[in-house]
C-alpha cells in the first residue's frame, strides 16, 4: 500500500547520496513516500541528488555512527551507508567497522523507537571467497577476519546478526538484503570496481587493469533491477536474509575485453597481482528471491552496458 491513512509514509535512506542509496531516493518518491536522505558524504556525493526537484525530500547531513535524532514519525528506514568498492573501504577500514557496528546499531534503535519497519543492505562479501557456487543464503561464507576484507566483510556480519537480534528480542520488523555486485549510473569513474574502472580506462584509451589471470568470475546486476528487489523485499513479510543480483556470470577477463570491444577502444588489457583474498567465483542462487518475493532481473547486460557507457561519456568525456 503506497498510502498510509491518507498521508505520504515517512522513509529514511541512510547512504542516500550513495550510488545505490540516491537512485533508491528516487524510486521512493516515485512511489510517493517522503524521503528523508541521511548521508555523510564521505564516499557518496550531493551530485548524485542534484535531479531531485519534489518538495517531498530533506537532505541531513550526518555521520549515522553517531545519535541519529529524526522529527516525527518514521514507516520505513533503508540502511545503505557503508562505503562499499574494495578501494573506498581500505581506504576507510576504521569508518567501514564503525558504520557497520554502531551505526546498524544506531539505526535499529531507531527502527524500534519509531516501531519503523527497516532493511540492512548487507553483501555477498559475507560468503566471502565461496567454496560453494551459486552461493544460497544456507551456506555461512568463508571469511578471513584479519584479511584486508575482513573490515567490511566482518562489519556485515555483524550487521546481520545485530539485526537478527534486534528482531528477536525486540521484534523489530526487519529485512536484510545481500546485494552482489551491481552497477549503473553514478557509479564513480575511480571507485576501483571492476565495471566502473574498465569502461574509463577504454573510453580513455588507457590501459585496462585486469588483476590475476581475470579468470576470477563476478555476477551483474543493472541497479534499476536491484532497486525493484530491494523494494520488493522491504514490502515482504521475509525475515531472514536473501541475496539478491544477477547469476549472469562471466569472467573479468571477459568483461575487460568486452567493454574494450564495445567502446571500439585501442587500450591494452595488461595484467597486475590479485589483490588479497579476492574472491574467485560469485554467483547468486537467487530461488528464493524468486519463490518469495516474485523478483528476478530483467535488464539485460548489453542493455545495462550501453546506458552506463553513454552515461560515462557524457558526465567524464
Ligand atoms: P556508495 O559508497 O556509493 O554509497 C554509500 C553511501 O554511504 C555514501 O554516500 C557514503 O557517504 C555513505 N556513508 C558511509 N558511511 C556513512 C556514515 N557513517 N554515515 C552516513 N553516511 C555514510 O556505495 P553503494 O555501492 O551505493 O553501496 C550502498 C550499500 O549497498 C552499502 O551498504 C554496500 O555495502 C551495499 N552493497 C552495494 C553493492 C554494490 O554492488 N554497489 C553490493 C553489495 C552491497
Ligand atoms: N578487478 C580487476 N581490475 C580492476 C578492478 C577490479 O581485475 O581494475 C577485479 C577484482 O580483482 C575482482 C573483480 O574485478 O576480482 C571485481 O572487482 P570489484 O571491485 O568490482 O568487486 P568485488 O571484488 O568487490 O566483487
């Protein structure tokens, strides 16, 4: 139901000037809710909320690690702040550990205060480098705590487990979301993700940086599909958690030399060490995303390609 008793239900998005977090901004408007957009801009950008004209959004800034104080009544909180590309979190590991802990925890307060109804953006990160594939939300990972992920990785977990918490012994209404790897618009040309990095070294000409031998494999999911998932599964009575993403899997060789043919780029495919630990397959079972929530991808990567790349082009060239 988009309408609660006749007036617009409250929605805060913490993360909202994120990649993810601002186009969820702007399918929660379309779907009529007041969004309240919580951010500290530390990896995220006002840029990325510039396209929002209605009167229903308010931007707070504000590191969510810290007391979260809303006006008024809440209906649903979408927790999205992390920073989240293997090169943000390394470069943040002590803010990824805290966001992830106290802020979760923050926002779960919040949640039970308001008697909110909120979704934890979790991650495939917590099956860590799988030795199951697809991976199912039955397998529990294979995490290396001390590991250069093991800041983000660890911080998910325990977000999951705060908010599993949270929902026992407080019955907190809560959803949580492993998210693989997704991309689209707003994605940041130096966030050190695979897509975003590939498409501006070949649109520049630039050399493109495959780690290892690329023949570890990475699952796509165009952001418009994830954000109907996630959507989806807020509006769900689903409790525990469930991935969502695309299982079009492929290798990032593949990958590298597709955007290279697609973009008609001169650029070389060269070869650097594989970061530590990175995981060697990914893939989401995702029968249950099917079964329950009736979501499956409908974007095609070709499709999802082009829009990115054109978009690459006009906002970077
Ligand atoms: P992003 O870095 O673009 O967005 C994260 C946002 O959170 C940024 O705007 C950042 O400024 C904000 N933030 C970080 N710490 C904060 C804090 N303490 N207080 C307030 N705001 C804070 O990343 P994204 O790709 O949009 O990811 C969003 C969420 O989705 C993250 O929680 C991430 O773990 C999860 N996720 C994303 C992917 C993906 O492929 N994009 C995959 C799995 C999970
Ligand atoms: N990758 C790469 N070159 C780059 C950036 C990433 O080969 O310039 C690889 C990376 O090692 C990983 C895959 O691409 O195996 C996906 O990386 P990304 O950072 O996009 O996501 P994640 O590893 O978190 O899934």
């Amino acid at each position: 139901m988009d309408w609660m008793e006749g007036n617009l239900m409250r929605t805060l998005v913490t993360g909202g000037a994120g990649f993810l977090g601002s186009h969820l901004c702007d399918y929660l408007i379309k779907k009529g809710h007041y969004v309240i957009c919580m951010d500290s801009l530390v990896t995220g950008s006002l840029d990325n909320l510039k396209s929002i004209e209605s009167d229903k959004f308010l931007f707070i800034k504000h590191d969510i690690t810290k007391y979260i104080e809303i006006e008024g009544d809440l209906d649903y909180i979408f927790h999205f702040a992390s920073p989240a590309s293997p090169v943000d979190y390394l470069r943040y590991p002590i803010k990824t550990l805290k966001v992830g802990a106290l802020g979760t925890h923050n926002i779960l307060g919040l949640a039970k205060a308001k008697k909110a109804k909120v979704l934890i953006a979790s991650t495939s990160e917590v099956y860590g480098d799988p030795e199951v594939h697809p991976q199912n939300e039955e397998y529990w990972g294979n995490v290396n705590p001390v590991g250069p992920r093991g800041v983000y990785d660890e911080a998910k977990r325990f977000a999951e487990a705060i908010t599993t918490a949270y929902h026992k012994r407080h019955n907190v209404e809560t959803r949580i979301a492993r998210i693989f790897n997704t991309y689209g618009k707003r994605m940041k040309k130096d966030d050190g993700r695979a897509i975003p990095t590939f498409t501006y070294q070949a649109l520049k000409g630039a050399d493109i940086t495959v780690f290892g031998d690329g023949n570890q494999t990475r699952s796509f999911c165009h952001v418009s599909d994830m954000i109907d998932g996630i959507y989806k599964l807020m509006m769900s009575d689903y409790v525990p958690p469930i991935n969502l993403g695309n299982p079009n899997e492929i290798t990032i060789l593949e990958l590298a030399k597709y955007i290279k043919k697609i973009t008609n780029s001169k650029s070389k495919i060269t070869f650097h060490p594989l970061p530590e630990n990175d995981p060697k397959t990914r893939k989401p079972d995702i029968s249950k995303a099917k079964k329950i929530l009736g979501w499956e991808p409908k974007i095609n990567f070709e499709k999802g390609m082009e829009e990115l790349i054109e978009w690459f082009k006009r906002i970077f060239f």
